[in-house]
C-alpha cells in the first residue's frame, strides 16, 4: 500500500508549514484607496525585521515587487520569510526628464519618509501565509 505522506509534506511545506511566511498584499493611500503607481514611477518596497528593542537588521531585509495597482508579493527566497514584527520601507520614484548623460531623471515622491530606519509602517508576519493591507499615510 502507497502512503501519501510525502504530498502531505509537499503540501505543508506550500502552506507555510515549515515555520516560514509567505507574503503578499496591496498599499492603500490612507485607509480606502489603493495606492496606484503611475506609469512614470518606480516603487520600492521591502520589509525590515525588528529585534525585541525594535531595531531594524537590514540583514533581514525581504524586498517585494510592486504592480501597477499597489499590489505586491515578495517573489526572492522562494517568497518566505520568517515571522516576526517588519518595518515597511516604501518609496516612489518619479522619472521627470533626462539627465545630460542621457539616464532617466528621478526624484524621491516621498522623500525617505518611509526609509528603513524611519519609517512608522510595522507590520507583523505570522507563519504560514499572510495577505497584508498596508497602508501609507496620506499627506505625503
């Protein structure tokens, strides 16, 4: 008689059985509105980990690739992470013009107000699979 044990174990692995998280979600601009990344931006997002101190370790830092329409997913270390308290480092890019050398010229939308020292978006990252609103606060 076959066991299934091993697609049991696949199976658990795939959910996070492991004790790793896997994440994905979608910015809003305060509360409601999905935030929307315009065609001339570049978002950047990646999570933190805090020690006990709140503290951030940029040895634990988990970056995610960002939609058009704000939604993300961290797609590097197989997209798990460990669970634990993360600090959100946000930031938009605008590309406006030229440089002389010919490179696209950006600005910072934000201007590393949501750096990954600074930045006051925590979140917290439960094992298994996390679905999480992220919310960056209006008044840029």
């Amino acid at each position: 008689m076959r066991s299934s044990s091993p697609v049991l174990l696949l199976l658990l692995a795939a959910c996070g059985g492991n004790g790793q998280s896997t994440l994905k979600g979608q910015l809003y601009d305060g509360a409601d509105q999905k935030l929307a990344i315009g065609s001339d931006e570049q978002a950047m997002l990646s999570f933190v980990g805090l020690d006990a101190a709140g503290n951030g370790n940029r040895e634990r830092t988990y970056p995610c690739a960002v939609g058009p329409d704000g939604s993300f997913h961290m797609p590097a270390s197989g997209g798990e992470m460990p669970p634990g308290t993360y600090r959100v480092n946000f930031e938009v890019l605008v590309t406006k013009g030229t440089t002389r050398e010919g490179r696209p010229k950006q600005t910072a939308k934000w201007n590393g107000k949501f750096g990954p020292d600074n930045s006051p978006i925590k979140v917290e990252v439960v094992a298994g699979a996390n679905n999480l609103k992220v919310v960056v606060p209006s008044g840029k």
